[in-house]
C-alpha cells in the first residue's frame, strides 16, 4: 500500500516466517538467530539492525514489537532508535501486549512519542490508562478492487456452513466458545457445519472438544487456507467471538466478498465496522445472545439477503486507496513535526 504512494518501504522480521506477500526490502533478521538465542546473538542483531537503519538511511520507523519490558524498551531507545523517527504501533486492544504494566514507566517512554493505533476505542483505552496523548487512528485496509463477485465453492463442500477464521491460540478467538454456541444453536439438526480455517496450539483440544459434543463431523478443521475468499464467499455467514481484537481483518475480508457476520462487541473493532446493515452485533461475551444470533441469521434468509446487498458499501471508507492516502499524510506529518 506504501510502496504505491511512492514510499521505500523496508520490512524488519525478527523471525525467519514469511506467510505473506509483501512489496519491500527484507532484513530477515530471523537468519541470524541462533538456537540459544543468547544476549551476545541478540546484541549482535541488535547492532545489525542499527547499520541497517543508518546505511539505508531510513526516515521512519514504524514499531511492531510487543513491548512489556521497561528497560528494554529504554535501552531500544536511547541505542536504536535515538536518531530515527519512530511511530509505535498497537494493532490489539490488549494494551499489555504493548506497553509496561506499570502507568508511570509507561508515560516516561512514550509521552513524547507518536502512537499509531486501529480503532478509536484502542485511543481512548490508552488516553485512559496511560494518560498519553499522541495517538493517531488508521484502521486496517483492504483492496476491495481484488474481490469478485462470487467465488466457486471447494468441491470437497456438499452442505451449507457457517465460517470461523484465525489463529488457533488460547485465550482470543473463544473458538471453543463458539463450538459451544453452535452445539446449543439449531444448526446441527439441520445439517449446517460450522467451518473452521486456522491452525495453533489449541487445535487438537479444539477437535477433542468437538468430538466431546457428538460433532465431529460437522465441526469441520480446515486448516491453513492459503486464498480463503471461496470459502468465505460461499459461507451462510462469518461469525467471530474473540474476547479482544484490534481491528479486525476477518470481517472486512468477510464482506469484501458479500457474506454477513455475526460478531460479539469484543474490544475493539466489531463496531466500528458493523454498523447494523451489514451483520449482527451481540454483547461481548454473551453466548447465549450468540446461539439465538446464528439462528436467526442461519434462518432467515431475507435478512442474510439485505445484509449481502450492502456488505460491501459499508466498508468502502476502509479501501485501501483511502487509507493508503491517511497513511501518507501521517507520515508526512511525523516526518515534518517529530
């Protein structure tokens, strides 16, 4: 999206797993890094990543990092970043994933730094809590221009379904919540699977938890889908329970491709994107509210249809060209004012 604009866009990995396409320069930091992962390997990267920034004479950096440890974060400052513009991005309404526990540690190492959030519940989360104030909004994007109309169905799918999406990882997406909901909804009885794209730690649980409920044929593991877009398209609906997101990617990538959602108003996200034309938004965390929305929604097919007509229209503000366009006035702006 940068790289459109006309920025050169350089991409720091410090793991060696590239699971997407990227238009950038790569330092695979991750090649560098040895098995004990020692404080020398880790110093010597460190000082990798420094040249780097000062030979290819980087402007801005925008800092994806968890950032737990105070020190850290002090030493990564005065050492690495001490003569580059830095943007520290949150990308999850988990604030711990991001910044020391502790308000006033916090406030030291980042009153005077420019924050670059998703949604504007995460800004008012972090105004909140850390009494900091520098904080921009730019929602997550995406290119509606690379969405059809319709996609073919996966030929090994004979029956309707209702679709599941993300990292199969403890404690965010509740996909055994959801399991749980779908095994009290009406779903089953009539032959509707609930289908699950995504792998992690908690798949085998997940699949013993299924087969628990007498489901384990009509909860479905797909697995890792490289192009999910017909099986997202081709879905009654998309429904995400997870007890916090950022913005999610999920739903926008479920109406791109004109399906409806059914989502719990976890922070943050959900409703900032569906806006009542477009899916059903329950209370965070009220599965009961959940099984009653997927029956609705799974039922009434006038409303799946009003949902469909509109999907699209209703993230339109998130394409890529508009955001692409807020992300180059930002960075103008921290370039001319930091």
């Amino acid at each position: 999206m940068l790289s459109d604009k006309g920025f050169n866009v350089h991409l720091v990995t410090i793991t060696n797993t590239i699971g997407y396409k990227f238009k950038a320069q790569l330092l695979n930091l991750g090649l560098h890094k040895n098995e004990r992962n020692d404080l020398l390997n880790k110093a010597r990267r460190l000082q990798l990543f420094k040249t780097y920034l000062k030979v290819q004479e980087i402007d801005i950096v925008l800092d994806f990092r968890m950032r737990k440890s105070a020190l850290k974060e002090f030493l990564i400052q005065k050492f690495l970043y001490r003569k580059v513009k830095t943007v520290y991005m949150v990308r999850s309404s988990h604030l711990d994933y991001y910044f020391p526990k502790t308000s006033t540690l916090t406030r030291k190492l980042f009153e005077t730094k420019p924050i670059c959030v998703l949604t504007e519940g995460i800004k008012l989360s972090i105004e909140d809590r850390f009494k900091l104030k520098n904080i921009s909004v730019i929602p997550n994007a995406i290119n509606l221009k690379d969405y059809q109309e319709s996609y073919a169905i996966p030929t090994h799918i004979e029956r309707k379904y209702i679709l599941a999406s993300g990292r199969l990882i403890p404690g965010v997406k509740q996909v055994d919540k959801l399991i749980e909901a779908y095994a009290k909804s009406k779903l089953p009885q009539v032959n509707i699977d609930l289908r699950i794209l995504g792998r992690g730690e908690t798949l085998d649980a997940l699949k013993a938890l299924a087969k628990k409920m007498g489901l384990e044929k009509q909860v479905v593991f797909e697995g890792f889908v490289k192009d999910p877009e017909p099986y997202v398209a081709n879905a009654l609906y998309t429904v995400l329970c997870s007890k916090f997101e950022g913005f999610p990617r999920v739903i926008l990538e479920s109406l791109a491709c004109g399906t409806p959602v059914v989502a719990t108003d976890c922070p943050t996200g959900p409703a900032e994107i569906l806006d009542g034309t477009n899916g059903i938004l329950i209370p965070h965390n009220d599965f009961e509210a959940l099984t009653q929305a997927m029956n609705k929604l799974a039922f009434d097919e006038e409303l799946r249809n009003q949902f469909k007509v509109s999907s699209r229209s209703g993230i339109c503000k998130f394409d890529a060209l508009k955001i692409a366009n807020q992300w180059e006035h930002y960075l103008n702006q921290v370039y001319e004012s930091y």
